[in-house]
C-alpha cells in the first residue's frame, strides 16, 4: 500500500485530496496545524499529527509512521490580499515553513512531492489561454513570491538529484465534494462569496472594476472543481512512483478547465442554480488583479491523463450552492465565529 503524507490535509483541497488517496488504497498521514482548516475536515481513516511544517518536532512525529512514498504540500498561508500586510508571515510560513519541510524530508530520503503552486506564478500573462512555457514574471504579491520561491527551491533539489517533483499551479479551485467543502475564514474566493450574498449572509457582493477588456468588462478566471484537482494529484503521486520516473524528475503542470467565467457570468449561474437574484454592485479595480487567467490544460491531460469533469461554470456552482445550503454555519465550530 502506497504511503502518503498530506501537508494541509484539514484545508479545503487537501482535505478532499486525501479523502481520495485513502479510496484509491493509500495509507495517508495529515499534518496541520489546524490555523485555517477543520479537524471535521480530515478523513477518519487518515493518521492525524496536529503541528506546523516548520517544526522540526511536528514534522518528524508526522514521518514516525514511516518514510512517505509522497508528500503532498498543502499547507500554506493562502489570502493574497493579507499577504501584503503580512508579508513576513508569508515568507515564514510558505518558504521558511517549506524550506524546513523539504529540509527534514530528504534527511528522511523521501523522493517524492507534489506542491501546491498556483498560477499566480504568471503574474499578468501576455496571452490566454496560459500554457507552461508562458514566461513566469515578476510576483505580483508576496503570497505570489512565496509560489515561485518554492518552485525554484524544489527545482534545486531535484536537478541535484535529491528528490522528484510536480508543482501542480492550480487556477480558481471551486466546488464541494457530498461532504467536503469550502469553509475559509475570512473567505475571499468569489463563488462563496457569491452564495453567501444570496443567503444573506454576507453584505451585497462587489464585482470588482467593470471596465476591464473582457466581453463584459469584468475578469475572468478558470473554476477548477477540487474533486478534478485531487484527481490530479492522485495521478501526480502515481506517475512520480512509477518505476519508469528517475530521481530528480520535474513537473510543472498548469490545472484549470481551459474555460474562463467572467465573474458577471458567475452571478448568473449562481442566479440560475439557487433560483434567486444576486444582490451586487460596481467598485473600482482592485490592484493586481488580471483582466484574465484560463488555462491551457493540454499538458495536464497528456501527462497524467486528466480529464476535468466539471466543464461548466454551472456544474461547479451547483456542488457548491449544495455544501453551503447543507452547511450553514461551515465545519464545526463554524457558528461560533
Ligand atoms: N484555493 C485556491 O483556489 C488555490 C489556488 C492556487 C493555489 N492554492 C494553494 O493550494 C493550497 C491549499 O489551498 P486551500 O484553498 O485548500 O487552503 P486552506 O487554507 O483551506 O488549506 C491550507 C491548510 O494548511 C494549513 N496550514 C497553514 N499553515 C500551516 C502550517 N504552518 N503548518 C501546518 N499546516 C498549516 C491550514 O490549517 C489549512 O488546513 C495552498 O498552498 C494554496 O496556496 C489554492
């Protein structure tokens, strides 16, 4: 039986990716420290250690169990906008808490790890749809530096032979599983907020800057649903322990449907899906946001033989109207916030 450690497994993507990998007959490990995700979230048949990836300590207690044939590394601080007030916590935890992470696991002479990149590495791209070869630019915040500053330090590692990677640079992650969802507190990602609006929940939704040269002038991102993404990884972990994969291989693959929404086009399919007008309103651009991000996913199809299901902005929303409607208050502990 393969062997998994999930970094982040309590988070929302993590904690679906090692919902999957117990499925598909892997033993699986979660570290986290629970500053963001749920201990409901983590499945019951996952081993749990409670701790940070920059603890020394924690990291070993969640390697007591044996050498992992994978880490898969997501856990991170993940609030772009925050990250320009807490840059130093960002650098800390996503590069320190990382750099010590991948310190302790090739002491342990661990080969494998799939990281959580995102596609912020392209800051704001010369074209859509975004393919691998797209130059990385400068970050465009610090939680952006903190993606690259990984990618390079584990490209470092595997062109010295110590370990394999995939850096797997998701877009928009979106969507719930029957029982997993998306509970981030404060949330900032646009389909809950847009629910939560519609629930009253939140205050009326603002579509940031309708001016942008797009065909309705708001952005436009790539809604990737988070039971595709753990697929993903399924197959990333798979391909990095096959046989035929050398040590110190590399894999950067962009995860996205190859489908952009404008973000007036997300209203209109939570609109649709919950039978109910979205209260919303205008308000001026907000800096460093792309007019629009979609992914060319051939790469991810070829390679790990992907093949997204949710393919339309309506299939995503719908998974998720239903976690949030199922659970209004989010994981436990939810309606003390
Ligand atoms: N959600 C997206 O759309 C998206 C897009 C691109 C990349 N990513 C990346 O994917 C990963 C997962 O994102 P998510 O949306 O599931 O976030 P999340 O906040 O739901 O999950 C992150 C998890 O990491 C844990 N954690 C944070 N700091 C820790 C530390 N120092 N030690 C141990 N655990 C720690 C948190 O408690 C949480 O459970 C992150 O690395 C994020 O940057 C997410």
């Amino acid at each position: 039986m393969p062997t998994a450690l999930v970094t982040g497994g309590a988070g929302y993507i993590g904690s679906v990716t090692a919902r999957l990998l117990l499925e598909r007959g892997w033993s699986v490990t979660v570290l986290d420290d629970l500053s963001a995700g749920h201990r409901a979230a983590v499945p019951a048949k996952a081993r749990f250690v409670e701790g940070e990836i920059g603890d020394r300590g924690a990291v070993r207690a969640a390697l007591e169990g044996g050498r992992p044939d994978c880490v898969l590394h997501f856990a991170a601080l993940t609030y772009v906008g925050h990250s320009f007030e807490r840059a130093h916590d960002y650098f800390a935890v996503n590069i320190g808490g990382t750099s010590m992470l991948l310190a302790e696991l090739v002491e342990h002479g661990v080969a494998n790890f799939v990281f959580s990149s995102s596609c912020t590495v392209y800051g704001e791209p010369d074209s859509v749809p975004i393919d691998e070869a797209a130059t990385v630019k400068p970050a465009v915040s610090p939680y952006g530096q903190t993606k690259q500053t990984c990618e390079s330090m584990l490209s470092w590692l595997a062109s010295t032979g110590k370990l394999s990677f995939a850096a797997l640079r998701y877009f928009n992650a979106a969507g719930s599983t029957d029982d997993l969802g998306e509970d981030h507190r404060p949330e900032t990602h646009l389909i809950p907020l847009v629910i939560d609006a519609v629930l009253g929940r939140a205050p009326e939704l603002k579509v940031f800057g309708n001016d942008y040269p797009t065909r309705d002038g708001t952005c436009i991102r790539d809604y990737v649903h988070v039971r595709d993404l753990a697929d993903a990884h399924v197959a990333a972990a798979e391909l990095l322990l096959a046989p035929s994969t050398p040590r110190g291989t590399r894999h950067i693959v962009n995860l996205g449907t190859g489908t952009g929404s404008s973000n007036l086009e997300v209203i209109q399919a939570v609109e649709k899906v919950s039978g109910r007008k979205v209260p919303y309103c205008f308000a001026p651009r907000r800096p460093g946001d792309a007019p629009a991000l979609v992914a060319d996913n051939a790469h991810a199809r070829k390679l790990l033989g992907w093949n997204p299901r949710y393919t339309t902005i309506e299939s995503v929303v719908e998974t998720a109207w239903k976690w949030r409607v199922e659970n209004p208050t989010g994981y436990p502990g939810g309606e003390e916030e």
